[in-house]
C-alpha cells in the first residue's frame, strides 16, 4: 500500500459517506487522528461496494491500531472478498488471536477454510470457538448446525455431553444431539435424546423419523414403538410432525411384518406429503431431454494422481452399502453425499470454456481430497449426480463412476416408504412418478455410456448382498485397489447420514431382495413396474 492509493481511498470514502459528522471522520482518518470505531465505520462503507479499497484502508487502520481484534477481522473479509485468501486467513487468525472468543472472526475463518475443502481446520476453528465464546444455547446450536452442515459429525458429538449438561431441557439441542448420535451409529445415545426431545416438544418431525431410524422393531410391545401409535392418533400436531409420525410408524410396522397395516399408514403418509408437495413429471422428461440433446463438452486435464469415485443410481438402490463396504479399505475414503456436481452444472451453464471447465475440476478436487490423511480413492456417493456425468467426465477425466443397480418393484416399495422431505426427492411418493423417474434415469445412463470417456461399473444390489466378496472385489479392481486382506464384514464404517444409517452398519444380506413380493397384494402398483 502506498499514500496515493490511501488517498484514493479517502477521496471514494468523500464520495460514499454522506450525513452528519462524516466529513469529520474522513479529516479524522486523513491526518491520522481518527479513533478505532471511525476506521470501522469508514471500512464497513466500503465493504458494501469495493472490498478492496476496504482492504487499503484496513491495512492502515491496522497498523495504527494493531491489537484491535474488529479491525483484523473486518480486514481479512476484505481481503476474502477480493480473491486473497492466504491473506485473510492471516488476518482472521490475527483477529482470533487477539480476541478467541471473537465469533464473527472464527466463523469467517472456518467458511474461508469450507471453501478450500479444509474441513479439518475448519472443525478446529470451530472447536476453539466453543470453547472460548460465551457459553450460551444460541451459541452452542450455531456450532453445531454448522459442524454437521460440513458433515465433522465427530467433532460434533464430542460437544454435545456438555451442551445438554448445560441445557438439558432444550428439545432442538436433544433432537440436535439424537441426530448426530445416530449417524455416528450410536444408537441407543441416539434413542435417548430424540426420545427426551420428543417429549418436550412432539413437534420436532425430525425427531420421529431418526428414532424409528435407531433400530429394528421386533416386538409389539416395543417402546418406540407405542410412542409413535400414540403420537399418530393426536390431532394438535402440525402437518411436518404428522408426516414424520406416519413414515416413522410404517417402517416399524414393516420391520415387524405387518403389511396390511404398514400399507395403509404409508398411503397416508405419501399421499399427505405429495398433496402438499407435488413433482412436476413434465419437466423432469424435458430436463431428461435437454441433458441428451446437450453439447459435448471438452475434457479438461487430470488433476494428480487421486481418483474421484462417483456412486450413482436411483436411491435405495445399495449406493450406502457399497459406499461403506468400499471404505474400509484405509486407502479409500467417503466423502458421504456431495452436493457440489449439480451446483457446477448450472455454473457451468452448457457451452463452458476450457478455463471454466478446468477451474471447475480444481475446485471440486479440493472438496473431494480435503486436508486429512491422502487416499488413492475419494468417493462422492451422492446417487443424483447421475444427471450430471458429462460434466463429471470432463472437470474430472480420472473419475470413475459406479453405478448402482436393483430391482426396480424392490427400489420402488423401498423409496415409497422413506421421508426424504427434499424437493429433489418429491417424486417418491408415488409409484407412477417412480416409474417415470426411473425410466429417465435409465434413459441418461444409457445415453452417458454411448457418449462419456469416463469408466461405467454397473452393480448389481441382488449381486452385492447374495457374493458380496466376489462383487467387491470387482468393484476394486475396477478402482485399481489391492486385494482386499480379508472379506467384507460388519465392522467400522464412516460417518452415515443417509435413510440407510441403520441397515449400512449391519451385517451384508439378502432379506430386501424379493421384499416387494410381500406387498404386491395390497401395492399391485408394484408389479407394473416389473414391466419397465
């Protein structure tokens, strides 16, 4: 920074602030006299309209002021804004430093590290914070909306004995607290806290999901069980709760064989939620035909030696399953259900550069590797990005795709009976919509093989639980991995926060294939799906 950029600076600030008192702030910052609340003030100015005439300015206010935490703070968001990110982290730290208890700081430190895939870091920042901020319900359910939205369940569950110590009354922190011990796969700590969060508010649907999630109902008489019976004859909870309530209840009902009951829930609970959310069938067959028709788009350059691994497929078709059997293996890691392939599709837009397209593969390659320990394979298991392979294959040439198949009756009864409350899913709760939503998928799969350089291993659901050492070793030696020392077998597994959390953590088997068969005399739907 030099004076004639400084004072360029203060001519725009001339320029920008209007109002009482501000041609005195501005001499104030000129002739060096101004306080650390007038550097501030200018510098917030700024930051609406020039981030980096903000960061000028800040680098001086700094100096003047060099144990000001806010200053540090406000200048290393001008310099994230204006594309500097080694510098801001430095200033970030310099704020937290200075202040560890400075929230605005740490959370700006750990959105600048999500961006550069350091999901470690990031979780570190956040850890400290917790344990230097005031300790209030408000911050502890900031801290851990935000760990779990980055998916460091870990990190997560290691605060939460001492927040509910602290609020133990609090039915968002228990149902908080449930849902990261379920997806750490432990289950009865997860029963525990949805149960208490439940009781003090029937209303959190979450909660009625992930406690019927916890485990394999096997008695009539089982706690949850009557809990959730009683929870679906009341008439004072809202439309979300009683949704949840009805898909929570047909599980258990199906995990203990009855059908007919099971069936009659379920049509409930689909047709109240697809009333309210309906899926447009038209324009998912015109998206299906604009990803056909849509150009081809060059492949960029590869990027190292790792090697993106895509699972893809219907859901509930066994992408979980693999998933978790493949990561085992210490050079395989899971980066769980990504969200980023449809996000840089419509970055991309359909006639992207080969500068775009390379950026694209940079920046996805960042998130998939992260900053813990380097692994050969990265898997991206989110089954959706199936829309998406072509700009897989040309952000990322080394990718390789698997692609999960089942028996559609089977996949079909299975979505049906899960609550995914996402509007990518609205099409599960109905069984045309299913059918129509399958043959588009079978349709672009068909097509991306014909046309994509990208590898394609189909797999079999029916073939992966019936040999599943025959077909996981196939599905490595497609990846390029070893042997594998010993046979898959239950053991542990990544973090899991998908509808499959429960039956991924169990011993591979084969009770699901067929099932729909039980069901085809009160679902008859089912057998027109077989035709497909």
């Amino acid at each position: 920074m030099n004076a004639l950029q400084f004072a360029t600076v203060i001519d725009r600030l001339r320029q920008q602030m209007q109002g009482a008192g501000a041609a005195t702030l501005i001499d104030r910052l000129a002739n060096g006299s101004a306080a650390e609340s007038d550097w501030s003030a200018a510098a917030e100015v700024l930051l609406r309209s020039d981030p980096s005439a903000a960061a000028v300015l800040l680098d001086v206010a700094v100096q003047r002021w060099p144990q000001a935490a806010s200053l540090h703070y406000l200048l290393g968001n001008a310099l994230r804004m204006s594309a500097r990110p080694l510098d801001a982290e430095a200033s970030l730290r310099r704020a937290i430093a200075l202040d560890p208890a400075h929230a605005d700081a740490s959370i700006s430190l750990a959105h600048l590290l999500r961006e550069q895939g350091r999901m470690r870091a990031l979780a570190e920042v956040m850890l400290a914070l917790s344990a230097n901020e005031p300790d209030t319900l408000e911050n502890a359910s900031r801290t851990l909306a935000f760990l779990c939205e980055c998916e460091r369940y870990v990190e997560a569950g290691s605060l939460t004995g001492a927040m509910l110590g602290a609020y133990p009354h609090d039915a968002n922190l228990l149902r908080r607290a449930g849902e990261i011990a379920l997806v750490l796969g432990r289950f009865d700590e997860a029963q525990e806290h949805l149960r208490a969060s439940l009781a003090i508010d029937a209303n959190q649907a979450s909660a009625w999901l992930r406690l019927a999630h916890t485990h394999r109902f096997v008695a009539g008489d089982d706690r949850d069980l009557l809990l959730l019976r009683a929870a679906a004859a009341r008439t004072d909870l809202g439309a979300d709760a009683q949704s949840a309530i009805g898909f929570g209840l047909g599980k258990a009902l199906d995990d203990l064989g009855h059908v007919a009951e099971a069936v009659e829930v379920l049509k409930r609970a689909n047709a109240g939620w697809r009333r309210t959310h309906p899926w447009d069938r038209a324009a998912w067959q015109r998206f299906v035909d604009a990803r056909r028709h849509a150009p081809a788009l060059p492949r960029s350059r590869a990027f190292g030696e790792t090697i993106p691994v895509f699972i893809v497929g219907l859901p509930r078709s066994g992408t979980t399953l693999i998933e978790s059997l493949l990561a085992r293996d210490a050079q395989v890691r899971s980066r769980g259900e990504l969200n980023w392939i449809a996000a840089l599709a419509r970055q991309l837009g359909p006639r992207p550069s080969e500068a775009m397209l390379a950026a694209a593969g940079n920046f996805l390659l960042t998130q998939l590797r992260q900053d813990d320990a380097p692994a050969r394979c990265i898997i991206d298991k989110n089954p959706l990005n199936f829309r998406h392979l072509d700009v897989i294959d040309a952000i990322l040439p080394q990718a390789r795709i698997i692609h999960c198949r089942r028996d559609l009756r089977d996949t079909a009864l299975s979505l049906w009976s899960q609550h995914f409350a996402h509007e990518d899913m609205a099409w599960s709760y109905d069984f045309a919509d299913i059918g129509e939503y399958a043959r588009g998928e079978a349709a672009l799969m068909a097509h991306w093989e014909s046309r994509l350089a990208a590898p394609i291993l189909h797999l079999d659901y029916e073939a992966l639980v019936s040999e599943p050492e025959t077909t996981i070793a196939t599905a490595r030696a497609f990846l390029g991995l070893e042997p594998a020392a010993q046979t898959p077998s239950q053991g542990e597994t990544t973090a899991i926060a998908t509808a499959s959390v429960w039956q991924a953590r169990q011993e591979v088997h084969s009770r699901s294939v067929g099932r729909w068969q039980r069901y085809a005399d009160h679902l008859p739907e089912l057998r027109a799906l077989g035709t497909d």
